[in-house]
C-alpha cells in the first residue's frame, strides 16, 4: 500500500513539474542555459542525424521566408 502512495505521489509530482516546466532550453558548451527556437532544433536534428542536408536547407528556407527564426 505504502508503495502505491509513493508511486502516485511521484507520478503527480512529475505531471506538476512538466505542466509549468520552463521553455525548452538547451546547455551551452560554457554551461549557460538559452532558449531553444526553431533554427537551433533544425541545427540540433540535422547533427543528430535525424535530417538529411536536402531536408534540413528545405525546412531552413520555410523557416527563414516564414519568418520563424
């Protein structure tokens, strides 16, 4: 019984704390904090692997011509 309350005091403890969490942010190489927009997750997948190069210069020029970076 004791584990289940634990559990569920866990659970609602981390559903708080992702509800009000702060913008993404990524770590610098310095250890600074900065927000994370949409240019730099397009940089952050194409490192990853995630993007090949055609993708990631298609989805760049969306963003550039939208606006959004």
């Amino acid at each position: 019984m004791g584990l289940f309350w634990v559990s569920f005091l866990g659970l609602v403890l981390w559903a708080v704390s992702t509800l009000f969490a702060p913008a993404r942010v990524a770590d610098g190489l310095d250890g600074d904090e900065r927000e994370v927009d949409d240019a730099d997750d397009l940089d952050l997948r194409l490192a990853r692997g995630q993007l090949n190069v055609s993708e990631y210069r298609t989805l760049r020029d969306e963003l550039i011509s939208s606006g959004r970076h």
